[in-house]
C-alpha cells in the first residue's frame, strides 16, 4: 500500500449520507473520495476522525458553517488555539470532522479549497501501528516518537495519522469510549491496509 484513494464510511442512510456530505464538503474537495454503505454504524467514538486542512482561517469558517447548515451538530467551535484556528463537528452519520489550519490571519480571498484531507487513527500502541503501516509500504513524513506519525500520501486523495485514542478522543472533543475502529475502511491503490 502507498497511498489511500478512498474511504468508505458505514451510515444508516446511504442517501442522506451523501447529501450532507456534497452539500457540506462538496466546494472544498472531490467528495466521491468518500465511499457510503449501509450498516449500523458504532455508537460513541468511533476511534476515528476526519480532518479537511485548510489554507486560512476564513476557509476554515466558511467551511465549518456550510457543514453546519447541511445538518452537521457542532462539537467545538472555531477559535484560534496556540497551533492555529480550527474546530470540530459531527456529521449526521455520526463520522467527526475537524475543520482546521495551521494559520491564524487571511491571507487571500476566501476559496473554500481543501489542501490535505487526513485520517487520524487513534491507537492503544502509535509505534506498533507505525510498524504495521510502514510494512505496509507508507513512507513516513513526521513522527513524535510513540505520540504521533504522519505518513507521506504518496499521491493519493487522502493522508492518514495516528494519535494515541485517548489523546484523538480529546483534541475531537468527546469521551473516549465508543466501539473502536467499526464504520470506516480504507480503499488503497495497491495491496491491503
């Protein structure tokens, strides 16, 4: 596996799954990257999150507030932090997005545009996931010893991360007990994730 083409989400409703999502992230980035099925999807954290990297914070509003106004429930709020200007939202399949950039002031016009779609994975054990993904050909772009490890997205539509799930469950802003990692699969160009 070198790269991640697509993500397929478990919903109640196909359907409604993919208006939301059109509606809500459809100016932003190629929502096709995101496969629906039908399943009942895992109650609680999913041991997951969705994040949609932006350029500036004026991207990062306008992109929170139309996936509010798609339906989306808030969890966090946009604010600026230490790390930039972000927040977080669940979608109404119950799949949490963060919304965020590393930015704190505009820049430019407002585009809406999505520079890094990321799947954050949040593990028991960061360094023996590591191991798991680099076997399974992913270059690694940054790591923080057992904290956290971005891997390079080889041109593929979507990067993945891991982060501790304690840690994950907190920066998202919900408890941290849930189901685990049931309601999402990742679709690869090459071999089995």
């Amino acid at each position: 596996m070198n790269s991640i083409d697509t993500l397929t989400l478990d919903v109640a409703d196909a359907a409604a799954a993919r208006t939301f999502y059109d509606a809500a992230f459809g100016a932003s980035f190629d929502t096709s990257v995101l496969d629906l099925r039908e399943s009942a999807p895992a109650p609680g954290f999913r041991g997951f999150t969705l994040s949609l990297v932006m350029a500036q914070p004026g991207d990062v509003t306008a992109v929170y507030d139309a996936a509010l106004a798609a339906g989306g429930r808030a969890i966090k709020p946009v604010t600026k932090s230490l790390w930039g200007y972000g927040g977080t939202l669940a979608a109404p399949d119950g799949t949490i997005w963060k919304i965020a950039c590393s930015a704190k002031k505009d820049s430019a016009p407002v585009t809406h545009a999505c520079q890094d779609l990321v799947l954050l994975l949040g593990c028991d054990d960061v360094a023996a996931t590591k191991q798991h993904y680099v076997a399974q050909g992913m270059a690694i772009a940054r790591s923080f010893g057992k904290k956290y490890v971005e891997f390079e997205s080889g041109g593929g539509a979507v990067k993945l991360a891991l982060y501790g799930r304690k840690a994950l469950a907190k920066d998202a802003g919900v408890p941290d007990d849930g189901q685990g990692q049931q309601g999402i699969a990742i679709g690869v160009a090459s071999g089995a994730a």
